[in-house]
C-alpha cells in the first residue's frame, strides 16, 4: 500500500484566533524566523499586493503578498546567520530598498525602503496565514488576465498615489 504524502501549509490548518498577540513565519530552512508582535493583525484588511517588476522578481511569482508595518513590531531571529541583503537602486522612486533573503534557501524575508524608514515590508509568504490585501500598488502593470479583488485599492503605481478606477 503506497503511503499519500502529507502536504503542509494549508492556512485553514490554522484559525485566525491562533494569532491573538502576533504570528511567526520562517524561511524554508528555518534559520531565520520573524515574529509580528501585533494583536491587530487580522481584524481588517491589512496586506497589500505589488505588481512591480522588482517586488515580483523577488516572489517568483506576478504578484508579491506583502505587510507594511512599523519595525518596532518585528521581531527577527537569525539563528544561523544566513540572513543577506541586496541593495536595489532600481527603483521607480530611485530611493534605495534593501531586499533581505536567506542565503541558504533563497526565501524573501523583507524590504525596508528609504522612503519609509521606520516600517519594514515582511514578505507573506513565510507566514501560515496572509491578511486579507487592502490595497494593490503598480495596479497599472498587472497582466490582462489578473481579477481585479472586491474591496481592493488599486494605486496605478505606488502605494498611496494615483488610485485607479475599477
């Protein structure tokens, strides 16, 4: 009898209520963890997607789940040192964003932009549950067959700009 394999990372595996004070997430390795120190975390819209070029580079995917939040809510563990950074200049505000990631595995951790500097941008994916998106940024550089998500600002490009009309 062949045994079925076990998958992981259902998030209905794990009920909102699961994260009253906050939510840890980690790399694939395990090496780094981050910790949202936030009992908000999910009583409203919270995420955002970004459709830019650089933010879907670092998904691998045509879209990026990510989470704004100010950086005294974070809390990172780096336990075997693997956490490495990539300066990118080539940004549509030509402010530098430091992209971090596990050197091992390659997972995105976070951004954090000149822009915003008391915020860091975490990466959604390295949690077992995403906010619902309140807002979509570079809206205007989705693809064709991209839905457009009910109750969803769409900015045609950074956040907080040009809101398009959906």
């Amino acid at each position: 009898m062949t045994q079925q394999p076990t998958y992981t990372g259902d998030p209905k595996a794990h009920p909102i209520s699961e994260f009253a004070s906050g939510m840890s997430g980690s790399c694939l390795c395990g090496s780094i963890t981050v910790t949202i120190h936030d009992p908000d975390l999910f009583t409203k819209r919270r995420g955002h997607l970004c459709h830019c070029s650089n933010c879907r580079k670092t998904s691998g995917s045509y879209v990026a789940a990510n989470f704004a939040i100010d950086k005294s809510a974070v809390e990172i563990q780096d336990k075997n040192g693997t956490l490495k950074s990539y300066d990118d200049h080539a940004t549509g505000s030509g402010k530098k964003v430091v992209r971090s990631f596990c050197g091992v595995d390659g997972n995105s951790i976070m951004s954090e932009a000149e822009l915003y500097p008391d915020k860091v941008v975490l990466k959604m994916g390295l949690f077992p549950r995403i906010p619902a998106p309140e807002a979509e940024a570079f809206g205007a550089h989705k693809h064709e067959w991209e839905e457009t998500l009910e109750g969803v600002v769409q900015f045609e490009t950074a956040r907080g700009g040009k809101k398009l009309e959906g």
